[in-house]
C-alpha cells in the first residue's frame, strides 16, 4: 500500500513560493520553557553543617567561604576565581567584579553571615592577592578546581540533586526573586545586558504556586 511521502516545512514553503510566486508564513509554534532547578533548602542544610564540622581544615575553610561567596551574589565561575583580596570591601559588604563575561564592570553584595566568614578567611588563610587558591601551589583556583571539589562533595555527602557551578548562580537569582527582589536589580548583579535574560528567573516551583494559592483561596 502506498504511503503519503511527508513533506518538510522548509520544502512546503519552497514548492508554494516556485508555484505561485507567493511566500506562506507560518506561526511560529510556542517553545516549552522548562523551570530552571535549583538547589534545594535541604541539600544546603547538609552542605553548611558538613563544612560548620570541617571549618579547622583550611582547604575545608575555603571551600565553605567560596560556596557561601556562590550563593549571596551568583558569580559566574569565572568571575569568582579571579576575585583578589583587594576588590572585597568588608565595611560596606560589596565587591568590585573586575573579570566579567560583558567585560564590564560592577558591584555585588553579600551577607552578614559571609561577611564575617571572608574577614576570618582573609585574616588567618594568608591571601594578598587572589582570594581563592590553592594551598598547595599557592596559585589561583581554576574552573577544574572548583569542579572537582563540587563532585567530591556530592560523593562524600551521597547528594541527588545537581550542584555544579552554575546551579549555584541560579539557585541565588532565584532565592533573590523569591524574597522581594526586583528583576533590574538582579540583572545588575547578575552582569546581564538584557532584561530578557533575567526573566527566565521568573519561575515558581510546583511547592510555590500551590502556597501561594491556599493563600489567596482560602482567606
């Protein structure tokens, strides 16, 4: 039995326009916007407490002040690595981001939490120039580096859930949104030129949408 041959978008608007000269448009069908996942309140939990009973080992230390330094202000990879000691102001709690991916510059903040880790940090760890390196070589961390140590940590602490470099960016735009933050501010922190990329941190989790329901519901 034969069979319909199936005929491609491209090929269809090709075959009308030789035909009759005249150009078909079709609308374009709406792209799934998948929600951007985050790493959870508990998967944290358990990172902080295993950090908080290691904070006398000195690679330990580091680890924990660069994770917290990930989450209050979602500096890319990049940009957190070539942090130096001299672009940190501990009294306003802000750093002055120098290596960016828009080759622009700008101000990110911190925690009061943090704040206190950094000024420990910088006063016992004997770092002058970049802030976060290697005991070993006394060079600075690399993206490898701070990957590796993600997956050992994952290992160690048997987590699920993903928590590579990146998901700690979004894991704080999110968390920022979600507290009150507007979205130009965010997209300032997070060096973004466009709004539009910023937007994409409007997303409730499945949790979010149904507290938020009950509460307007059932008042």
């Amino acid at each position: 039995m034969p069979t319909t041959p199936i005929i491609s978008y491209s090929a269809e608007k090709t075959v009308v326009k030789y035909s009759t000269d005249r150009e078909i448009k079709f609308a374009k069908l709406p792209e799934q916007k998948k929600i951007i996942e985050t790493i959870s309140d508990a998967t944290l939990k358990t990172i902080w407490e295993y950090y908080k009973k290691h904070i006398s080992n000195k690679f330990q230390f580091r680890n924990y002040v660069l994770l917290r330094l990930m989450l209050d202000t979602g500096l890319r990879m990049n940009e957190i690595i070539n942090l130096k000691v001299k672009d940190i102001d501990l009294l306003s709690s802000c750093i002055w981001v120098k290596i960016t991916k828009t080759s622009c510059d700008r101000y990110v903040c911190y925690t009061a939490q943090t704040k206190s880790l950094l000024y420990r940090y910088i006063a016992t760890m004997n770092v002058n120039d970049y802030l976060f390196i290697d005991f070993n070589t006394d060079l600075p961390l690399t993206t490898s580096s701070v990957e590796s140590l993600l997956y050992r940590l994952k290992k160690r602490l048997k987590i699920q859930q993903n928590i590579t470099p990146h998901k700690w960016r979004h894991t704080f735009a999110t968390n920022f949104l979600k507290r009150g933050g507007d979205l130009e501010t965010l997209r300032l922190l997070l060096g973004h030129s466009n709004l539009r990329t910023t937007q994409k941190y409007l997303h409730l989790s499945k949790n979010d949408i149904i507290t938020n329901y009950m509460n307007v519901m059932q008042n």
